[in-house]
C-alpha cells in the first residue's frame, strides 16, 4: 500500500461529512441514495 495517499477513517468520514452538506444544496441526500429533483420536469 502507498502510504502517501492513505486517508484514515476520520479524515475520509470528515470529508464525507462536506460532501454531504454540498450535495444537500442541491437536493441530494443520503450520500446519493435519494434525491429531490423533480426528474421528469428537468426533461
């Protein structure tokens, strides 16, 4: 394994975390799992 591009667990989860927050804007939720964009009104 290539030490220098290991990401522990509490820096993946914290990066997850602002992931989260930036796809919730624009109504994405559950890590990508549910949306709230009206699908058939954007085509």
């Amino acid at each position: 394994m290539n030490e220098r591009y290991w990401v522990d667990a509490q820096e993946a989860e914290r990066r997850r975390e602002t992931l989260d927050a930036q796809y919730a804007a624009v109504g994405v939720t559950d890590r990508g799992r549910t949306v709230a964009i009206d699908v058939a009104a954007a085509l």
